[in-house]
C-alpha cells in the first residue's frame, strides 16, 4: 500500500480547490511569469495574486525568485505526481467496480435471450 504525507496532501489539494490558483499554474505551464503578469488576467491586485502565490509555494508547486523589485514564479510540478498516484489508487478501484458491473450487465443479457 502506498503511503502519502497527509500534511502534503491537504496543502497541495487546498492550493489546487481555487479555480485563481489553478489559472495562475496553468499560465505558469507556459513559463515563469512575474507576480504583475499573472495578476493581469484575473482581475485582482497584485497583492491578492500574492496571496494565492503563498498557498502555492506552501504547497510546493511554485517557486519564486526576486529581483529587485521583481518576483519571478516558477512551476514545481513535482507535487503533483503525489496528488495522481492518490488518484489513480481509487480510479483502479472505480475500474475495477465498472469491469465487475459490465460482467454483470453481460451475463443479465446473456440469461434473456435465451
């Protein structure tokens, strides 16, 4: 049985609940980005954005690097292996419960017409 830190979870599934969060790491897929250009889309103040940033970088799956007056955010995307393979533990039990179900419609079909 595999073992997830329940501690990481719950930071990297509370930063992913927020429909701003994920918009901020689907831009930061294309690259880094400043703190001002992930803000200009959502419509929010850059310290808002800096906020939701926290949450992130608290999860692990953004980095950020100042310069000057400038803070770089970067994409860490490692955590995200640990959310699939939470996933996919329960997707092969859902597989697995569908597989058993088809059995059953097809033998149901089969015993009708006979």
């Amino acid at each position: 049985m595999v073992e997830y830190s329940r501690d990481a979870l719950d930071s990297l599934f509370a930063a992913l609940s927020d429909p701003t969060r994920r918009s901020i790491l689907h831009r930061l897929c294309l690259g880094p980005a400043s703190v001002t250009e992930l803000a200009a889309p959502v419509d929010m103040s850059l310290n808002a954005v800096s906020k939701h940033l926290k949450v992130l970088e608290a999860a692990g799956l953004v980095r950020r690097e100042i310069d000057g007056r400038v803070h770089h955010v970067y994409l860490n995307a490692e955590p995200l292996e640990e959310a699939e393979r939470w996933v996919n533990r329960y997707r092969q039990y859902w597989e697995a419960s569908l597989d058993s179900l088809e059995a059953w419609l097809v033998r149901r079909e089969e015993g009708r017409t006979k």
